[in-house]
C-alpha cells in the first residue's frame, strides 16, 4: 500500500467539522465510537448518525451479559468423543462380525456390502458432523475468550493511539482518554460478543436440534445393531461349549431331580418318626400287656419305615454325590465357559450403557442449546446442569470401557 | 415367547420345538427388532438346552438348524439398521455444510472482538506515520520534488487536522 493512500480517519475516526471547535467531549466520544465500531466488527469510516447510534447501542446494551458458553463446549467434546465411541465399540464387532447373504452363504470382509463396509461408509460423515460441532462450539468459547485478547489489544491500540496523539496540542486529553476508551471498549467488547454468540446460537438452533434427533435415531440404530451383535457372540460361545453345556445341562438336571427326591424322602420320615415317638411315650406309660404289645408293634413298624427312608436316603446321597464328582470332572472347562460368558455380558453391558448414556445426553444437549438461545433472548445464564451431569456420566461410561 | 425347557427336556420334544422356532423366526423377520431378539433369546436357549449326547434325537443337527435361524435374525437387524442410517446420511451432509458456516462467521467475530485486525492496522498506521516523518526530513526536496510533494501533501493533511480540532 502507497504511503500516501493511508488514511488518518480511516483508523481513528475523529468527528471533525471545519471551524467547529474541538471539545474534550467530542474527542472522548470519538474513542467511545471508535471502540463501539470495533466492538461491532466494522472498520467503516466514521459519520455522526453512526457515532450516535453506536452510541445509543452502548447505553442500551450495557446489561447484555455475555452468556456462559463454556459448559457447552465441554459437553459437545465429551458428546464427541462418545459418538466416536460408541462407533469404535459398533465397528469392532462388525468388523469381526461372520456376515451372510440371503441365501445363507458367507459375505467376504472386504464386500461393499459387508455390514463393516457400510457403517463405517455411513459413519464417516457422523463424526464430520461432530467434529464441525465441536468446531461451533469452539468458535463461541472463542468468542468470549477473544474478550481477553481484545483488552490486550485495546491497550496496545490506545496506547498507539495517543502516541499520535501526543504529536497534536490535544495531548492534555491523553490520560482521560486512555480511560475512557478503556472503558467504553469494554462496553463494546461485551455488546458485540453478545450480538455475535446470539447471532451464531440463533441460527445455529435449527441444525443443532436436527443433529440431535438424527444422531439419536443413529444411537437406537446402533443399540439394536449392538444387541444383534452381542447375541450373536452369546450363540458363538454356546456353540463352542455346545457339547460340554449339554453334558453339564444333563446332569445338573439329574442331579435336581435327586435333590427332589432326596426332600420327598426327608419328608416321608417325618410320619413314621412321630409314630414312634407315639409308641415309645405308650410303652413308657402303659403297664398293661395288651397295649405294651401293640406299642411294640408300631414301634417295630415305624422303625422299619425309618430304616427303609435311611436306605433310600442314602442312595439319593450316593446319586447326588456321583452328579458332583461328573460335575467336577468337568469344572475347569464350565469354569472357562463362565469367565468367557461373564466378559461377552460385561461388554455388552458397557456398550450398551454407553449408548443409552449418548441417546440421553445427546437430547440433554439440544436442549441445552435451545435453552441457550432463550438464555440469550431473555437475558439470563443459561441452566447447564442436566448437560454438566450428563457429560459427567458420559466421560465415566468411556473410562469403564476402556479400563473394563 | 419363553419356554418351558425343563417340560420340553422331559417330554423331549426338541424336534417340534425347533419347528415352532422355524415358524417364530419367519414371522420375526417380517416383523421388528424386539420380536427377532426375543426369538433369538429362545433359539440361544434351544442349542444350550438340547441334550447333545441323546442318541434318540439328533440334536447337533438341530442345533446347526437353530444356529443358522439365529443367524438370519442377526442379519435382519443388520441390515434393517443400516438401511435406516443410510437413508439418514444425506441431512447429515447438509446440517455439516450449515454449521461450517455458522462455525466460520463465529470465528471471524471472534477474531473481530479481538481486535487483532484493528491492532495490526493502528500499529502499521502509527509506524507510518512516524516513518513518513523520518522520510521527510530526510528528503531533499531539490533530488526528489515528486515524492517531497506527496509527502508534504500528507502531512499537510495531518496538521490541518490538527489546527481544525485544535481548542
């Protein structure tokens, strides 16, 4: 750029009219618009229509109050890394997932229309979505930060900018100045963050709510993939145990039908024992021969019954104990089957948890994002508890999968 | 959709048991997730229940009959998932274009607020002005009338703006 093509006004737009004498006031109003021009994101040249309005626009908004966009970056990170999770979990058991046509025959891996193929195909422009809506997010928490970095700037600016100014006799207006442009910066600052979140959040809305519901139609999608999955690892195991589970399934069906019997023979004792305690108490009272024979008798009889339930009793136990020592035999490889089982549950446990977690927070979420937009509307910080706890359980449900 | 296992073992009724399932499974597939996974649940249940040491059935047999139904309810949900985010795909490309948008337009008013642009420029404005200054004095107005002239005539500007506002 041509030395001579750079324009004073264009950079410090002072309102200036000829033979108008310059005031204390003008000058520190021109800094207050100024600010309010940056703050607006416009480097338009200066006019007192604009000055006024800018004006207006600082003394109107200056209850505006930055809304609290952080708690909602964090979500939409932690949303991400769950979606990505979610995918990760799903993909790894397509991926070894043994897929068939509709004839029966086996689908190669490397199919175009092998289930992994076509998630992860489908998949990739979820994540895009993700990504960019970690990116949004961003770009607001950007927008508060850049308060920060704008104050930086704006003392570096004033400081520049009395430095031309101290070249002019209006240098006794310097220090008040600095304040002033400070302050009404602020101001400023605060109006266009304001005007830039709301801006971004309103129009935003719409796709956010469509995100919600089509990723959470993607996580009922992937909880009846995941379940399919997860049975069909439950049938492969049985199928591996299939013979061994049949022995055990045999036997343990055996064995409580002794134990049935083994109660049905406990209980057929109680009579015969009553009986004889009936034909002992008699024996003990009685003097008379007639009835001291007939207490024997039942005695005898009573004892017979009991003997015979001992007998019987103990072939139940010999049974029983034959079951356990089959059992036993075989306890190493039921003893690997149910760690096997226990981890093929575990897993889908987890996965499963992690997909309802998403489903839940993702509607968390797009609440959370409409309620920013009526925070915004109505002037007040938006509630971001349900998101918080959300993101909190979220974060917890990855560690568990993860460090099983 | 449970059965009672223990009266099947006892009637050893795992051929018509199967035939059920046969039958379940043809209607699951036309019907929804949650009829497949149930059925799924009982064929599980059939090829772990089914006594593969009976000699009077031939159970393996079943068994790969039963797996292969699993099989095919498995499939189903599949596909019928797949198809659904797949139709889903397109609004996906859409929403992503849109937020791209909205994501750029954030940023540059970030970037706005920030006053990096505003800085950059008053910084270059203050150091050209300064290096006009120097400029000037160092040029002699014989050797450079032309450059002298442009010089003077922006500084020129300067001090009227200076004597305009002055008090």
């Amino acid at each position: 750029m041509p030395l001579h093509s750079l324009k004073v006004r264009s950079v410090v737009p002072i309102p200036h009219r000829r033979r108008s004498p310059f005031s204390t006031g003008r000058f520190l109003v021109a800094l207050a618009t100024t600010a309010a021009s940056w703050g607006q994101l416009a480097l338009r040249p200066f006019s007192t229509g604009k000055f006024l309005g800018a004006l207006a626009a600082v003394l109107g908004f200056t209850s505006c109050q930055t809304p609290n966009v952080q708690p909602f970056h964090e979500a939409t990170t932690a949303f991400n890394a769950a979606v990505r999770q979610a995918y990760t979990v799903t993909w790894a058991q397509l991926d070894a997932y043994e897929a068939i046509d509709s004839e029966g025959g086996r689908t190669s891996r490397n199919a175009t229309n092998h289930p992994a193929v076509r998630f992860e195909k489908g998949w990739a422009p979820r994540l895009q979505v993700m990504e960019g809506l970690v990116s949004y997010s961003e770009s607001l928490a950007n927008i508060v930060q850049s308060g920060e970095q704008s104050r930086a700037n704006a003392k570096a600016i004033s400081d520049q900018v009395l430095k031309l100014v101290e070249a002019t006799p209006w240098s006794v207006y310097g220090a008040a100045a600095n304040q002033i442009f400070q302050q009404v910066h602020g101001l400023a600052v605060s109006i266009a963050q304001y005007r830039s979140i709301a801006k971004a959040v309103a129009k935003a809305d719409a796709a956010i709510q469509r995100v919600g519901e089509a990723l959470g139609k993607d996580m009922q999608s992937v909880e009846v993939m995941l379940i399919a999955l997860h049975d069909d690892q439950e049938e492969m195991l049985i199928r591996k145990y299939n013979h061994h589970r049949g022995y055990v399934t045999e036997v343990q069906s055996k064995r409580e039908n002794f134990e049935r019997e083994l109660l049905k023979s406990r209980n057929a004792t109680d009579s015969p024992r009553l009986e004889l305690l009936r034909a002992r108490a008699l024996l003990l009272a009685s003097t008379a021969e007639a009835e001291q024979t007939e207490a024997r008798a039942k005695a005898d009889s009573a004892t017979k019954k009991l003997e015979e339930a001992d007998r019987n009793k103990q072939l139940i136990q010999q049974a029983l104990k034959e079951c356990d020592d089959l059992l036993a035999r075989v306890a190493e490889t039921e003893a690997a089957y149910q760690a096997e089982k226990k981890s093929v549950q575990e897993a889908r446990q987890a996965s499963l948890e992690l997909v309802k977690s998403t489903r839940d927070a993702l509607r968390f979420w797009a609440d959370a994002h409409t309620d920013l937009k009526s925070a915004i509307e109505e002037n007040r910080q938006p509630n971001v508890q349900l998101l918080l706890t959300a993101a909190t359980e979220i974060r917890e449900t990855i560690r568990k999968l993860r460090n099983p | 959709m449970s059965k009672n296992w223990s009266l099947i073992r006892a009637n050893n009724a795992w051929e018509e048991v199967l035939a059920e399932l046969i039958q379940e499974t043809k209607a699951a597939i036309k019907a929804g997730a949650v009829e497949r996974s149930a059925v799924r649940s009982d064929l599980r249940e059939f090829i772990e229940q089914s006594p593969n040491f009976d000699n009077t059935v031939p159970i393996d047999k079943l068994d790969e009959i039963a797996s292969k139904l699993h099989k095919k309810l498995v499939q189903a949900d599949l596909e019928d998932e797949l198809a659904k985010m797949e139709a889903r795909q397109p609004s996906f490309a859409d929403i992503l274009k849109e937020i791209r948008v909205i994501t750029e337009e954030a940023n540059d008013a970030a970037d706005a607020i920030s006053l990096n642009r505003v800085r950059k420029v008053v910084d270059s404005v203050a150091d050209a002005l300064e290096s006009l200054q120097q400029i000037r004095d160092s040029i002699d107005k014989a050797d450079e009338p032309k450059l002298a002239k442009s010089l003077d005539e922006l500084l020129s500007a300067f001090e009227t703006l200076r004597a305009t506002v002055k008090p």
